[in-house]
C-alpha cells in the first residue's frame, strides 16, 4: 500500500475531521462550517480523494481578517476552509 493511500485511509480523515471540529474554528472564504463539511465530504468522498491521488486538488484561498491588538493596531490572520484544514 503506498503511503499516500495510508494517510488517506478512512480512519485517518476521520480522525482529522474529529480535531478540526474539536478545534471550533471559523469557516473559510468557501462559507462551509464544521457541520456541513461532514455532510460534503461523505456525498464527494470519492472526488476530493481523486484529486488528491492526482495531485489536482488546490486549496482554496485564505479568508483574511484583522483582529485588534491591545495597542489598538490589527493582526492579520488567515483562515483557511475547514476542507483544506481537514486534509492538511
């Protein structure tokens, strides 16, 4: 079994499902929360692995936001889709 096939087995996706959701973290510039990431990746399961396997898949770009900083500057950061967090 080649390596990427082990990292993309079942119990690994779920796993990295289960910390991005513990996580709580905001949704991407795609809008897709935690919840509806499940949904998604269940129906296109069999897609997302696909372009993965074929080194086709890109991630979406990073959602900016500034948040303040105690001396009244902003902080960039970036979020990225809670896909792109699941599959990294």
């Amino acid at each position: 079994m080649e390596l990427l096939d082990r990292v993309l087995n079942d119990n690994n996706l779920f796993k990295a499902y289960e910390q991005v959701r513990k996580n709580k973290g905001a949704s991407g510039v795609d809008g897709m929360n935690v919840d509806e990431i499940a949904k998604y990746m269940i129906k296109h399961k069999e897609e997302i692995l696909e372009q993965i396997r074929s080194r086709k898949y890109e991630p979406s770009p990073v959602k900016r936001v500034f948040i303040p900083k105690e001396n009244g500057d902003k902080r960039g950061l970036g979020i990225p889709t809670v896909m792109d967090r699941v599959i990294q």
